[in-house]
C-alpha cells in the first residue's frame, strides 16, 4: 500500500454535493470491457456456428452439437488468439482499444489510477475491478456476462469469465492476499453448488470511483471528522511534527499515544498536528466497535484514510486491549487516545511514540473561561482566578460548564466536581456530604494543624509555579496527610470538612476493589487510582491505611521479599502523588515509619474530653431536636459528658436512636431515650453503662 501524498484531490474541487468534477475514467472502464467483450463475443459465435446444426442462438445444452462443442475443446486460448490477430474486424477493435488504455493510462489522477497505484494492482486484478466496475455502473452487461459464459443464470462477474474475457488463460486465481481480498475492493458471495462465486464491486469502493467522498457505511455512526482548533501554547506540536518527520525516511508508520484526562483536548491536540501535516483527522470510537467485527473495522478504516488522505485517531479504553492485525497495512499516521494509565499492545512495523498531554496554564485557563463564557467576565474576578489556579480543568469540562449556562463562580465549581464523579471507576466511591468547621469538634492545635493543611492544599498550584521551590523540594508537588486515632475520633468527617473547606469532591478509595491476594495487583490497582485521580481536583481518602501502607517486614521467603517490594512502591508511588490525598487509621504503629517520617502532617485524633463531649451533645441534640428542647436537656447532657467516656461517632449514632425510639413513642427526646441509645452503642464493645453511672446520672 501506498502513500496518498500527491494523489488526493483537495476539497476545493468537490462541489456542495460531495460529487467530484466529472471524471471520464469510468466511461473509459465501460469503453474498455464493451471491446474486449466484442472481441470475446466474436470468437465464441465463430465456433458457436462451427458445431451447431443451424443454430445461432446461446442455448443451454440444447442441441447434442452444443454436447459435442464442449467436448471438442475448440474454444481455447491460444486458438483464440491466433483467430483475432487474423481478423480484420478485430484489428479495428484492438486499435479502438488501444486508443481507450492510452486515454485511461493518461489519468494519473483519476481515482481508478490512484487505487490501483496505491494498492499496488496488478494488471489482472485491475482487470477484475474494472469488470465488477462496469457491471456496477451499466447493469445492462449482466446479459453481456451471462451470454459470454453461455449460461443464462450467470450474469455477473466470475473469475473464470475474466480469465477469458481479458486473455488470462483459461482460470485466474487469486490468493488470499491479493489487496482486491485484503482491502475488501470486491465482494465474493456464493451461489449454489457447483457454481463459481459471484464477484461484485465493494458499495464504498464503486461509489468513491464514481466521485462521491463519505464515509463507509461500517465507519457511521463510530466515526467522524475532527475539527481544528488552534493549540495551546504548552502542547508539545512541533516537537511531534518533528519526530514524524524523522520517522517518515524509515518508511514506517508511526502509532503516536497521545495520553491524559479526559477532556484534556487529546483529540484536538492530534488535529493540530495532523493540520500541520495537511491532513485532516478522522476520529473514531472503538468502544462501539464489537470485538467480532473488529479487524474488519480496522481495514475499513485503513481503508478509508488511504482513499481520502486522513490520519486515524482511536480512543476508547478498549484500545489497550485490541490487537493490531499485523496483515492490514495501515495508513502513515495513526492516533491513540488514551489515560495516562493506559499502555497499548505493541504493534508490528510501528513505531510508537508516547506523549502526556500537560494541563492548561492559568493564564490560558482564564482566557478559554471568558471565551466560552462570557458571562464570566461579570464574575467577581479574584473569586474566579481564585478558581482556574485552586483546580486544574480541562477544555473539555470548561465546554461542559459552558453548556450548563453557569452563572456564578461557585456553579462553575460544583459543575466541575460533578465532570469528574465516575472517572475513578468502582475502585473509589464518591463520599457525598456538607460538613464545614462548625460541625468539627477537635481541640483547637488540632484544629489549627487542619486550616494549615486546607491553605496549603489551596494555595500549593501558585507556590510550586516558581522555579526555585520545584528545584528545592523535586519529589512533588502533592500533599498528603496521615490522620490517626482510635475509631469515631473525626478522621473521616475532618477529611469531609477539608474536601468543603477547598470546595472539592472527597472520594474513598475501595480496598475491597484494590487490594489483591495476587502479588503485584495491587500496586496496579494503586497505579491506576494514582494516575487517573492526578488529572482530577479531588480529594482521596484512603482509610484503612495501614492496610496497604504498612511495615515493611524482614525477608524469611520469597513471599516477604514480593510483599516488601509491593509496599516499597505504594509507599513511593503516594509519596510522589502530586495531588491531595489524606490516609486514615485506627493503627498508627502498624504504618512504616520511614514514610511517615516523609509526611509533613501526621495529625493524632484524641478521644474527645469532657468539655468537647458536652459541646457534641448540645450541637447534636439542638441539630435534631431544636434549640430550646436542647436548652431544657442541658443538665442531663453535663451529666452525660462528664460521666461517659464515648467518641463522638458514639454520640451521634446514640442521639440518632433515642430520636427514634421517642418517635416510637410520640415524645419528646428525655435522658431515657438518650441512656438507651448509649447502652445501644457501649452494648457493641461489650460493656454496659453500670450501676455507679446510672446512679450518678439520676442525681
């Protein structure tokens, strides 16, 4: 397969229709066949006549001469051709025919002649095409066909009756990889034992020669054009220009993996460089593509950006796992879409290239948000610059937003939390929630150490801008936290708080969904999460921590040794995170003291003392019962906080009941109700509330 360069017309000379310039090639296919059919015609009434009693007309097996015809083997090639260069009416045929096959030879840029350059056509298989071409065009011929064949029933293209019919001997046989197979230019159908296979010119392939540019109908619906617009200063296109060019002295087509998030303009960023190359793009989704019709996709496709000079862009995550049929020759320059957690199956006879699309700048950031929403220019500015340098969006969302018809700094946030909710898949769960700090209960250093951490996670995008902080501190510019305690302290509500307080989604990773018995797959799971939350505003709570980031152990077996080197990469790989991530757990001693050493924010969650119990309940008790109910309650609940030693989790869930059981009941909340509610949850650890504490709550 060849090259298009300096074979496709450009679309300036394709009027509104889609129809090209009227080509004459396919008057001249029709030109061509008529003679030769003459010829062919000539030659068999010749002997027709020689054995038939009388008989002029093609019947079938009529006549026991026409038995004795057959037998007599009188219709061969080279008796054939030994007749015609004796003929005088012939030789005027040939000359006709030689003036048609100057003319056709004389249309270097007709579409036929681009075809059968490109898939490097021999002269019997164009004589194939063109025979399946002329029936395609003039159905009249079928009776032409069936009248050569002397069979009534066979009035269309066999291979036997091109073998005879251009002068190829008796048969012509056509392998398996011949590129009229290959490429699907014909279509062979059966028709009945005993019968040769009908042969008929490919739908796309008959309407492309005649003129017509659309898209082949297995490509509808999964495919289309991608528009051009103009790059991003920070998209590397003339570095990949560059390599193409380099790689284009080699012959080989190049496979260039353009990976990021989604909606980072992968897709735009490879028809800039395709405008660059004067080609345009055509993009399609392989997800739709069903795994059973695959490779012949594949070569429709191939197909299709050879004919029309496009360059192919593949996306879908079914990508990584499709296989590239190594017998389809494929177009110069092909486009995958991928995550930066998605690696291809290596292809034969390519060379790949692999780029990582980098983020929007700000500046470049802003000025796409007052493109695509003007309405932003009436937004409190700070409050919108505050906005593009605290979350890192994509083009892509930013014209989702656009279409929401936002109307205000803290809509466009909400609706960018909402574009990345699902990308994390089954292996994190979107934790949902409106906690803020008046709903924490800590002691104030705590408290402090947490705000700390929300500015910074805030403010890190503007400080890791300047050269000599990335130069400085070179492991990232992530910020992770290790919040300890015993269960029910805050740990999950505190990561809610900080999730609000940077108005950003807090999302749990699953570790039933990642952690593995297989040696290895959870570093994978680890890795994919990693990689795909780097591209994403978002908070990540890993709880459970000490379950994936626990000591390392000494090495007694070869076990030890893969555990260990599971937990070397964890430990690095969230170290090396460059975004938010916070992990929680009841067991600090079980987490590797080497990487908590790393961690600049390693926060104890205490149990609650008396007077943060006593300000749990009444926040609690006035949230759910009102305020002046609470007010009323507020003996009993200094009793309660100086008598029970519980966490605040205990307090909630034991408030919670006590107002179901007084619903129950058709009352208002009582000590009794909140007594029995505690009982509930001290009865889960196995302990009660005890005579000395009942007596001391009824004083």
């Amino acid at each position: 397969m060849k090259d298009l360069t300096g074979y496709i017309m450009s679309r300036e000379q394709l009027p509104e229709n889609g129809i090209t310039v009227r080509d004459p090639m396919p008057e001249l296919v029709l030109q061509r066949v008529r003679l030769y059919a003459r010829k062919r015609i000539g030659w068999l009434r010749k002997i027709w006549q020689e054995t038939a009693d009388n008989s002029s007309n093609n019947a079938e097996f009529t006549y026991h001469t026409e038995v004795d015809g057959y037998l007599s083997n009188a219709d061969t090639p080279a008796a054939e051709s030994a007749w015609q260069a004796s003929e005088p009416l012939v030789q005027v045929w040939e000359q006709a025919l030689t003036d048609v096959e100057v003319a056709m030879a004389t249309q270097p840029s007709s579409r036929l002649n681009m075809l059968a350059d490109i898939c490097c056509l021999t002269t019997a298989e164009m004589d194939v095409l063109q025979a399946c071409l002329a029936i395609a065009i003039e159905p009249n011929l079928g009776r032409v066909y069936a009248y050569l064949q002397d069979h009534s029933a066979r009035g269309y293209v066999t291979m036997e009756l091109v073998a005879r019919l251009f002068g190829h001997g008796r048969c012509l046989p056509l392998s398996a990889a011949s590129p009229l197979k290959v490429w699907g230019l014909i279509i062979e159908r059966e028709t009945g034992r005993g019968e040769p296979p009908l042969l008929e010119c490919d739908a796309f392939i008959k309407n492309w020669l005649l003129g017509l540019d659309a898209l082949d109908e297995t490509l509808t619906g999964i495919a289309r054009l991608q528009p051009y617009q103009a790059p991003l200063s920070a998209w590397p296109v003339k570095e990949t220009i560059q390599f193409i060019d380099n790689i284009t002295g080699t012959a080989q087509p190049v496979r260039i993996i353009i990976a990021g998030a989604e909606g980072s303009g992968r897709r735009s960023f490879a028809a800039c460089v395709c405008r660059q190359l004067g080609l345009e793009l055509l993009t399609i989704d392989a997800g739709r593509i069903p795994e059973s019709s695959w490779q012949q996709v594949f070569m429709y496709a191939q197909r299709q950006a050879f004919l029309d000079g496009y360059a192919l862009a593949w996306y879908g995550s079914v990508m990584q796992e499709r296989y590239w049929p190594p017998h389809i020759p494929v177009c110069s320059i092909q486009f995958v879409i991928a995550e930066v957690d998605e690696f291809l199956q290596p292809a034969e006879n390519m060379v790949d290239h692999r780029i990582e699309l980098p983020p929007v700048l700000p500046d470049e950031c802003k000025l796409l948000w007052l493109r695509l929403i003007p309405a932003a220019a009436t937004w409190p500015q700070q409050e919108l610059t505050d906005m593009i340098h605290r979350r890192r969006s994509t083009i892509g969302q930013i014209v989702t937003v656009a279409a929401k018809n936002v109307n205000s700094v803290a809509a466009a946030s909400e609706e960018l939390n909402a574009s990345f909710r699902g990308r994390l898949g089954n292996l994190a769960q979107h934790v949902s929630g409106s906690f803020d700090w008046n709903d924490l209960v800590v002691p104030p250093w705590l408290q402090h150490n947490l705000e700390d951490f929300t500015f910074e996670a805030g403010e890190r995008v503007l400080l890791w801008e300047r050269p000599e902080v990335q130069r400085l501190f070179p492991r990232g510019k992530g910020l992770v936290a290790l919040f300890t305690g015993s269960p029910g302290t805050g740990k999950t509500m505190a990561a809610q708080v900080v999730a609000t307080a940077l108005q950003l989604d807090l999302f749990r990773i699953d570790l039933s969904s990642i952690v593995s018995k297989y040696i290895g797959e959870t570093s994978k799971n680890i890795e994919r999460i990693l990689n795909r939350a780097e591209r994403m505003d978002v908070v990540l709570l890993f709880d459970e921590a000490d379950a994936l980031f626990g000591k390392r152990t000494d090495i007694k077996d070869a076990h030890d040794r893969f555990a260990n080197t599971d937990t070397n990469y964890l430990l690095q790989a969230i170290e090396q995170y460059p975004g938010i991530a916070i992990l929680a757990t009841n067991k600090k001693a079980n987490i590797d003291t080497g990487f908590t050493r790393r961690l600049r924010y390693v926060l104890e969650f205490p149990k609650p003392d008396v007077q943060m119990r006593l300000q749990l309940w009444r926040k609690l008790i006035a949230a759910l019962a009102g305020t002046a109910h609470a007010a009323l309650l507020d003996k009993d609940l200094e009793n309660l906080a100086e008598a029970l030693e519980i966490t605040g989790a205990q307090i909630k869930s034991a408030i919670l009941s006590a107002m179901f059981i007084a619903r129950r009941e058709n009352t208002p909340v009582t000590m009794q109700h909140l007594l029995r509610g505690i009982e509930r949850e001290l009865i889960k650890e196995g302990r009660g509330l005890g005579k000395q504490v009942n007596d001391f709550l009824k004083r």
